[in-house]
C-alpha cells in the first residue's frame, strides 16, 4: 500500500553545495502542488562550510511537526550516511552516490538506491554544479511530483541566464528519465494532490509579514543568525511603504534608534539573537522606564555566549522574564507556528502600543528558518491598535506619566500633538520631572507594572493559552514557543491508544494567562513541560509565578522535539503512575 505522509531528509558538505537548496526547491515546488510541506534544516557556522541536512515531511494533509526519523534518506557523502542512517525509519529509502557512500544495511528492512550522482553531473551531463537539480529529478520521478512543478521553479530561478537555465533544465529531466531504467522497490508516493496552490512561508518572513500589517515603519537591526532574513526582509520592503530601514552598527545602536523611532510616533521593531539581545538589556530597561512601545524578536539560538549559532534552543525565557537592573515591566510572547508568527507579531506591537512597553517576541532557530505549507491568511480580523494619545487633554494640563488605575497614560507625539515632555531614564514624576524620592518611586514603579495585570485581563483567553485534549486527563502537558505541533502530535498518538491526556500552549509567557493556567491545572493530575533547554526554565516560571510542580522533560543539543520523544515520556509518566 502507497505510503502518501512521509519524511526526506538530505545531509551532506555544503562545499559540494545544493544540499539545503535540493530540500528546498523539492518542497516549495510539492506545495505549489498542493501537498502539505514542513521543513527543518540545520547547516555549519563555519564560512569554510560543513555537514547540513535538510529535512521535509510532505503530506496529502496538513503536517504539523517534523515527524519521526526519516523514511527516506539522500546521502551526498559517507558523513551524511554515517550521520544520518540510523534515524532512518523500517521500510525506509536510502539514496545515494554510489561512487561516494558505502552504506552497511545488512540485516535491516531498507531499500537502496545507489546512482552515480556526480560520475553522471561530470561525465554525461558536464555540468557539475548540476549535481542537486539531477537528485530533484530522481525524487520527483521515485515519488510521484510532476516534473513540471520543479520546471517551473528551474525557468524561475535561471530565466535570465540562459546558458544556466538550458543546464538545469537537462539536469532535471536526466535525473527524472534515469528513474525509469530503475524498478521501484519501496511504497513512497506522493498520490494526487488537490491542486490548491499554498503559501510557503518561514517564520522569519512571517514576523515580517505581521510586522507590516501591523503598521510597523522602522526597523534597525545588526546582521546575527537567525534573525538576519527579518533585516534583509525589512530592507527590501519598507521603503516601498513608505519606510525607514536602518543596518546599525551593532545592537545597542539598532535598538537605541528603535526607541528614537517610537518616541517620534512610529511603530518600531529590532530582531537579533541571544548574544545581541544580551547587549540590548539596559536599552530594554529605558524603553521601560520612560514607557516607549517597541518590539524585539529575538530568534532564540543555542548558547550560551556564541554558542551553536545555527543550532536551536529554548534557552532565552528566563532573559527575556527577567533580565535588566532593577524592575521593571515587560511583555513576551511567543508564537507556536509560521502561522502563528503572523499573528503574534500583529499582538506584539498591539500590546507594545496599548500598554507602551517593550514586547519581546521569542522565536528560535527551528521557527525562524523552517517553511511550512499555509492557505493564504485573513489578515481582516487582525485588528491594528495605536497608542493613547492625548486628545482633548490642554497642552498646559498634560502629564505624559499620568498615574492612572489601568497604568497607561496618553502618549503624545513631538511635532504631531502640541504637548512636549521629557522622556527619562531618570525616576520622575508623572510630569517626567526627575523625582528620587521614595514616595514617587514606589508610586511610579506600581503604576508601570499595574500595566501588565490591565495586559493580562486582556491576554487571559484560550487564543493566548490554547487548549487540546481530554478535558479531564491524568496529564496535562504545558508547552511554548515552536514545540507546539510535535506535543499536539503527540497527544494526538496518546489518547488514540487510550491514554487520557490534554495540552496547554502558551502563546504569552508574561503576563501569564493565569485563569486558563488554572483551569487546566485543575483538570489534570500530573503536569510534564517539554523545553529545548536545559534548566527548565517555563517550568521555573510556573512554579515560581503559580506554584506549580511539573516533570521536566528537557533536551538541548541543537534539534527540535520529535512528536515520539514526547510520546515516549507521557507513555513513561502513566507507567510510573
């Protein structure tokens, strides 16, 4: 029987090159299809190059994780081999050169395809450079994707030059007529697809996305991995809109111009990663402390210090909840999907503006750069909020820090609004004068944070904290951030076989959305956190917001949560009663 719901995976040395773009173009050219794609990649930080692997599940129904192992695995080189076939799944397709790779599959339920991959770019074809275009033929031939979808994407990308259009087009078909002298020995095929052209989107084109949505007209930045497309993006579109995009020269200076943006009226955001977030904290602290909205994405990456810098973790909760001198308020939210990015960036400056503090949106290095299949979105619910401004209100009786019972106070404009204050990193009263008695410091810092209980009235809903599962279960499963779809994977797997188990994911990490965290806690017995880190650190917040006692699951290392990770642990938590 066809198996049409199954998982790609190509590794090799990107000094041979095409690794990461073979998945690529395999992927966008099934979606454009109307198959349903998910991607993951990870590639060396190290210019001189280095193993990468891309991975794609494609499906004749929406996917929502990465899935499990590989059922089909493509081998550039014996590293990739070496590196990879032991996650490649029973039943499952090992393809490789067979000049390069020597694989040892005694014994195991695997089907091999050895073809000369670059004896055939080298010799027959004479275009060396062709090698991965010859690979996507062959997939498209072993698996069922028309050739005409990568034509299209080969037309696309070379149109202009000829010569390199003519090569990839004969490498393609070469590859896609060499299946044909093969005999099919595995059960991998793509089937019909509903002809439904999808968007292919990353998570980083996402925030991009909803941050223009939202109104967003400058943005700084200073070039880190993951975070680097947001800037290249931004550059790109924001003058076509009318606005300002700025390459700093490090991160203090991106996100001190992002702050001068928003005191002067416009909607403001930065991105960067753990080591650039770090020299952002005391900026993050005036932005707080003289109520400027502006958003930071920081596209978390494995550290600490320079870390792993293409690999993936979890590991930024605790700096963007707690990081800075002294205290005081901040938003993080965190979305769960590409999708997900889309909208949670729209959240972000609205909570940025309506409550005029920072927002820090937590991707990571999984959400940022992989792609996944999405129907073209709505964007009309996704209302746009602007701050309080002081209409109405005398320019003489103006107080721009105005202690109010919600905390928010009208901000107005300089050169728009005819009021004038001081914005200060010094304590002030509610005029902006500088004030440092004890009286108006107590008074001030309550009225910052009363902001944040008027947010979490506001954030307080299952939109923010979505709910899935048995509404009374022995476990309850709280998740954030990009481990989303592997935990509802695998909640799904868990009560197909009888377990009695429910998931909250959390969309905002601050404010919590305490009601819902509490209502589920009191439908489930036992609460288990997954995080791609190594402390815990969600499951120090809860207990130290909430009192909550969970299971730790964690896993560092640099790769994303599979949805039988997960199932392993719930199925080893009902064992252990």
């Amino acid at each position: 029987m066809a198996r049409d719901d199954f998982i790609i995976r190509i590794g090799g040395d990107t000094a041979i090159g095409g690794v990461i773009s073979t998945g690529e173009n395999f992927a966008l050219a099934a979606a454009r299809t109307g198959f349903h794609a998910f991607t993951f990649r990870t590639y060396p930080a190290e210019i001189k190059g280095g193993h990468a692997w891309f991975q794609v599940r494609l499906s004749n129904r929406p996917v929502i994780s990465i899935g499990d192992g590989c059922d089909i695995l493509v081998a550039f080189d014996q590293e990739a081999y070496e590196l990879h076939h032991e996650d490649l799944n029973e039943h499952g397709v090992l393809i490789y050169d067979s000049d390069l790779v020597h694989p040892r599959e005694e014994g195991r339920n695997v089907v091999l395809y050895g073809i000369p991959f670059q004896k055939i770019a080298r010799q027959e074809l004479e275009f060396v450079r062709g090698t991965n275009t010859l690979i996507q033929g062959v997939l498209a031939g072993l698996f069922g994707l028309p050739l005409s979808s990568l034509e299209e994407m080969v037309v696309q990308r070379y149109q202009r030059r000829k010569e390199l259009l003519d090569k990839n087009l004969e490498a393609l078909r070469y590859g896609y007529d060499y299946v044909k002298t093969m005999t099919k020995r595995d059960n991998f095929w793509l089937g019909a697809a509903d002809n439904v052209s999808r968007l292919v989107m990353s998570g980083n084109n996402a925030i991009v996305a909803g941050a223009l949505h939202a109104g967003c007209r400058y943005f700084a930045g200073y070039p880190i991995t993951p975070a680097s497309d947001i800037l290249e993006a931004m550059a790109e579109m924001l003058p076509k809109l009318g606005g300002v995009c700025l390459q700093a020269e490090d991160e203090m200076a991106a996100l001190a111009s992002v702050i001068g943006a928003s005191y002067g009226g416009v909607k403001a955001m930065t991105a960067t990663s753990g080591p650039g977030f770090s020299l952002m904290v005391e900026l993050l602290g005036l932005a707080s402390m003289a109520e400027i909205p502006i958003v930071i994405v920081d596209a978390q990456r494995s550290g600490p210090s320079t870390g792993m810098p293409t690999k993936l973790e979890q590991g930024d909760l605790f700096h963007a909840l707690y990081a800075g001198h002294g205290d005081f308020p901040r938003i993080v939210v965190a979305p769960g999907s590409v999708e997900d990015c889309l909208r949670m960036t729209v959240t972000a400056f609205n909570l940025a503006e309506k409550y005029q503090c920072p927002v820090i949106l937590l991707s990571d290095q999984s959400l940022s750069h992989r792609t996944e299949t999405i129907d073209p979105p709505d964007v009309a619910p996704l209302r746009v909020e602007d701050r309080l401004r002081p209409d109405g209100v005398a320019p003489g009786e103006y107080r721009r820090f105005l202690i109010t019972e919600s905390g928010v106070s009208p901000m107005a404009i300089p050169g728009w609004d005819g009021h004038t204050y001081v914005a200060p990193g010094l304590e002030h009263d509610e005029l902006g004068h500088p004030v440092l008695t004890p009286q108006v410091h107590e008074a001030m810092t309550a009225k910052r944070f009363a902001k944040l209980e008027s947010c979490r009235r506001e954030v307080d809903t299952p939109a923010m904290a979505t709910r899935y599962g048995d509404e009374k279960a022995e476990l309850g499963i709280i998740g954030w951030g990009a481990t989303e779809g592997s935990i509802r994977e695998a909640v799904d797997r868990a009560r197909a076989r009888g377990y009695k188990v429910a998931a909250l994911h959390l969309r905002v990490l601050n404010p919590l959305p305490r009601e819902q965290v509490q209502e589920f806690l009191g439908s489930v017995k036992k609460v288990m956190v997954p995080e791609v880190n190594y402390q815990g650190q969600l499951a120090h917040h809860l207990a130290a917001t909430l009192g909550v006692r969970a299971i730790k699951v964690n896993k560092i290392g640099g790769l994303p949560f599979t949805p039988g990770e997960i199932m392993a642990r719930i199925e080893e938590v009902m064992r252990n009663g």
